[in-house]
C-alpha cells in the first residue's frame, strides 16, 4: 500500500506512533493529590452572603378576629458567614485547564424573620407584634468535582482571568433557636431549639480576577429540604400551636480572596521558567 498516496491513513498510524508524552508540554502537570494540602498558593478566604434563601413555614396560623388555622406558606431567610478551602487539581485537560476537587469548610448564620403572622378576614397576611424570629447556625463542609481554566487553576499571573464549573454534595449541620423580642415576660419560658443534619447537591460557577491578588466571584445554588426546627407547642404571646420551618434551597454569593497568590512568580509570558509545567521551556 502506498501511503503517500492514502493521506488519512498516514496521519493515523503516525499519530498512533507518537507516545502519550509528547503531548506532555501542553498538558498542566498534576501533582500527587495530598501535596496540594501543604501548599498555600491555592487556599482561600471568602465572604458568604444568602441572595436567596427559602423554605416553608407549616403550622397553625391565628386569624385576626380569632381561631386558627393550618397552612404552609413560603418562607424567606438573610444569611452572612465566611468560608476557607482550596481546590486540588487531579487531572489536566490542557496547559491552562483542570479537572479537581475543590472542599471547602463555610460557617454562616441565618436570619428568618415573622413567623407569627397573622391572617386577615381577606385572606392577606400581617406581621405579628412582637415579632418571632429563628437563627440557625450552619456549619457545612462542599465537597465537589469541578472543571478550572484560567489564572487560579495554574496558579499564574500570566492570566488575567479564570473560571470555574462545577457540582457535589454538602454535608451540613444546622443548629436553630428561636429569638424573641419580648424576653420581659416570663410566661414565655425558653426558647425552643432544634439540630438538623443535611446531605444536599449543589452546583457552582465561578470567576477569577487576577489584579495582583487573585479575587474570586462565587455562586453556589444548593437544594434539596431540611427540617431546621419542629416546634410542637404553643409559645405565648406569639403562636397559637406547633409549626415547623423547613429550607428548601438556597442561593448564595461568595467573594473569596487568594493571599497566597501574591507569591506566584510568573508575571509575564517571557519568563524563561514555567512553574505549572516544569519540563516546559517553550515559553
């Protein structure tokens, strides 16, 4: 056969005969998994904010002009808390792009406000007096796989911006009170509380900045419900029975900082070394 003359098939077997690590110069060079934990270039500090957080309120409801009765009603919750983690490359799919695994540890704190509203002979809802607030303290741990392009997925300052894709779970611990504003009256009693466990899937996308420190743009939309308190008596002055709050998802913004990127040592693509690729000098 006369391969000059069967173009397709020369490039195949040629291409076939070229071993995997020739390509190796354009691939970013994965190190062993562990060894990303003793590095700092690639953790982070972040601030959480609840966008939009929501559940359910179910449970007795009194009416205005006296009685109760049971519904459900949707639910809106504020949150603020702060995050630490890093992302752990563990397989490259180009010279700027990875697959890792990015695990972080959040703690933050949210607010759900009126929950002893009242109903009205038309159907509307008013504000209870005084007011009965819940705080729950979240302590949740996202553990996912995500695809990385850009600046913080090699760690350069060669690259202005980066990206980040990705999905996974979050094992989460809630712990909720309830907050009164009327605490002079001791007909009240304690507050009841309440601890929850959760195990929900969540997706991310996020962007990178790199303008000298590397500033991160995050959100995170996590679903799936969680009983975070059943309340199964009266509180006086405030609900007339048993009710539950239940969160359903939640969509939250994170601005996160890298302050170990200051140290990364490219900054420019003339250099003649390569940090992310050590056995790569065709810069």
């Amino acid at each position: 056969m006369n391969f000059i003359k069967k173009p397709i098939i020369f490039i195949a077997l040629a291409l076939l005969a070229i071993p995997v690590s020739g390509f190796a110069q354009y691939q970013f060079e994965v190190q062993p998994f562990f060894s990303y934990f003793k590095q700092l270039d690639r953790y982070e500090l972040g601030f959480n904010y609840g966008l939009l957080s929501s559940g359910q309120y179910q449970g007795m409801l009194p009416y205005v002009t006296g009685g109760d009765t049971i519904l459900t009603r949707n639910i809106a919750s504020t949150g603020l808390g702060g995050t630490i983690g890093l992302s752990v490359p563990i397989k490259a799919t180009g010279h700027i792009s990875c697959w890792a695994m990015d695990i972080h540890l959040m703690v933050n704190m949210y607010t759900t406000e009126t929950l002893n509203q009242t109903m009205s002979t038309d159907g509307s809802l008013a504000v209870g007096t005084p007011a009965l607030t819940a705080n729950t303290l979240q302590i949740a741990l996202p553990v996912g796989i995500e695809w990385k392009v850009g600046t913080d997925a090699i760690c350069t300052k060669r690259l202005a911006m980066g990206g980040s894709f990705g999905a996974g779970v979050m094992p989460q611990y809630n712990s909720t009170t309830m907050a009164y504003s009327n605490t002079g009256n001791a007909a009240i009693g304690t507050p009841p509380g309440s601890t929850s466990l959760g195990l929900n899937p969540y997706a991310k996308v996020e962007f990178a900045f790199n303008l000298g420190m590397v500033i991160k743009l995050r959100l995170l939309y996590t679903m799936g419900n969680i009983d975070l308190i059943d309340v199964n008596k009266p509180i006086p002055y405030y609900t007339d029975g048993p009710f539950r709050i239940i969160s359903n998802s939640n969509l939250m913004a994170t601005i996160t900082l890298m302050p170990f990127s200051l140290g990364w040592r490219e900054t420019a693509w003339w250099n003649t070394h390569d940090t992310y690729n050590q056995r790569d000098k065709l810069n």
